[in-house]
C-alpha cells in the first residue's frame, strides 16, 4: 500500500504552522494526516534547513520536554519542594 504524496507547498503550511502554534499532533489531526509523518517532514525540514545555513547563522532551539520528561520533572520538583519544607521547618523549631 503506498502512502499519499502531499505538494511541497502544503508540507511547508503544516510545518509552519505546528511551530508558530507548538502543538504538531493539534495540527495534524485538524488536516487529517499521520503525527508521526507531520514529525518526519519538521525534522526534514531542519535537516535541510540546518545543512544549507552558513554556521555562523545557526542559533539553539528552545528545548520542549517530551510529556514523560516533564511528568518527571514535575515528581522532582514536589520532592525537592517538600524536602525544602522539612527543612525550613526544622529550622523554625
């Protein structure tokens, strides 16, 4: 079974348009197409994008967390807030 083919054109509008918003699996199922392949042509794109800058215009991306990275992140942040609790209340009494 062969996949469709979509205009480079209409790849562009969709990669475009996950990044201003920040959510590709929202910008996919509103144009009815595969996450995974909306992911495919974002990291093409900075692929080739990334291969024809000069290196002296390339800058850092923002890191986003995965949704697991950030879960994580979470757990850690209440365990360290509630150690820093403990302590200012040992520090009190």
């Amino acid at each position: 079974m062969k996949g469709k083919r979509y205009p480079k054109e209409y790849k562009d509008q969709l990669i475009k348009e996950a990044l201003e918003i920040g959510n590709v699996v929202q910008v996919a199922k509103r144009n009815e197409i595969n996450v995974k392949t909306l992911y495919r042509w974002i990291s093409e794109s900075n692929h080739k994008a990334w291969q024809n800058t000069k290196s002296d215009a390339k800058k850092m991306g923002v890191y986003v967390p995965s949704h697991q990275e950030f879960k994580q992140l979470e757990k850690e942040n209440d365990k360290l807030k509630k150690i820093l609790g403990e302590k200012d209340l040992e520090i009190a009494v």
